[in-house]
C-alpha cells in the first residue's frame, strides 16, 4: 500500500509558469527585446532558469553571457515569487484526501531552497507538507535519484511504497531509478523532445484527482 506521494513542483504541484514567464519578459525588456507569451514559455519552465534562458534568448549555456543572465532573471523571480502562482487546480481536494487517509505527501523539486521554501510557504502549504527537498538539499539533483532517496529517508517509507508525480522526463528517470511508482503529469508542462507517453512511466494523469485510484497495490512497469 501507498505510505507516501510525492510531487515535482513547477508544472506538477503548483503552476509557476505565470511568475517565471513574468521574470523572464521583464529580463527581455531590459534587453531591449519583445516579451514573449506564456503559451511559448510553458514548455520550458521545468527546465527552469537556464531552460527560460536558452529560449527566450536563442543562446546556449557556454555563451559568454548566459550565466550573467540567469542570474539576473533569478533575481527578478525572487522578488514576485508567488503574485500570480497557484495550486493547480483539484491539487488542494488531493492533498486533503491524502491527508484524511494518513498518507504522508511531500515535494521534491530541483527548484533551489531560497525559491522553494519561500514559494512553499506564500501557497500556504508549509505546515502541511511532510518534507520539502530541493535542487541544493542532496548531493545531486534530478534526474539522479538521490534526491527521491533522501526524500525516503526524512519520511521514513520505503521506495516501494511511495509515488511520485512529476511532468518531466527527469522527474520519471529519477522515480524509476529510485524504485518509485511513478506517474507522469500530463496536465503539466512536459517540456523536451520526447513525447510524455514515451517516458515509460507506470502511470499518466490528467488532473490530480486520479491520484487517488492509485493508491492501492500497484505494479512496476519493466
């Protein structure tokens, strides 16, 4: 039986994209250059600052002035972390039905602590979640396991009895290597090349609610 969920996040738990996308067109602005629409930007917020970057500048990560740029879009992200973020919707409904079945849920995203724990706390949710593990809390971030692993261990569940839930295909790599169940977010913004049903995922939602049909005796994909 399920002992505890776990979720990505950007595009998975909350969608960020509206406050990300505004960081980003207001570095665009200083540059000089057009904003761009959120429809555009959706698909690259799980690849975070460097993934916003690289579209919204047409630049790869080894140009001179990437890094300079990332860390100015940071800095405009951190000021209005949460002014038009929210829960996507029937996440709260899901986190109170796990709550009322005693499952633990918890968040582990590769979002670094100085953005995660702030934005955790303007969703109201600080006092709620079982354990909140960022990109900086272990060793290595997604898609290396560790952070699902440390995860387990602050918990105290077992891999084998824990889901997560995320909408990139790191996020699915991660789980899978972790001995998770994992299920991909399709209502999420499933950024990459490959399509999201290919990612080999042992289960595929489209609004949070489904969640709860998987919580009983499940089987592992090959």
């Amino acid at each position: 039986m399920t002992a505890a969920v776990l979720f990505d996040l950007d595009g998975t738990l909350a969608d960020t994209a509206p406050d990300l996308g505004a960081a980003l067109n207001r570095l665009l602005a200083e540059e000089g250059r057009k904003p761009l629409a959120l429809s555009q930007l959706r698909p690259y917020v799980s690849g975070g600052a460097r993934g916003l970057i690289r579209f919204g500048f047409g630049l790869p990560p080894d140009n001179e002035v990437f890094a300079a740029l990332v860390n100015r879009f940071l800095a405009h992200y951190q000021e209005a972390l949460c002014a038009e973020t929210a829960l996507f919707p029937g996440m709260m409904e899901l986190l109170d039905a796990l709550e009322d079945r005693g499952i633990k849920w918890g968040i582990v995203t590769n979002k670094a602590q100085r953005f995660t724990l702030p934005l955790v706390q303007q969703l109201g949710l600080s006092h709620r979640t079982a354990c909140i593990v960022s990109g900086d809390s272990a060793l290595r971030p997604k898609p290396d396991p560790a952070p699902l692993l440390l995860a387990c261990a602050v918990l105290q569940v077992a891999p084998g009895q824990s889901i997560y839930v995320g909408d990139d295909l790191r996020d699915i790599n991660a789980g899978r290597s972790a001995g998770f169940f994992t299920v991909t977010a399709a209502y999420g913004y499933l950024g990459g090349d490959d399509p999201f049903e290919t990612w080999r995922a042992d289960a595929i939602i489209n609004e949070p609610s489904e969640i709860l049909g998987l919580l009983g005796p499940r089987a592992r994909m090959n």
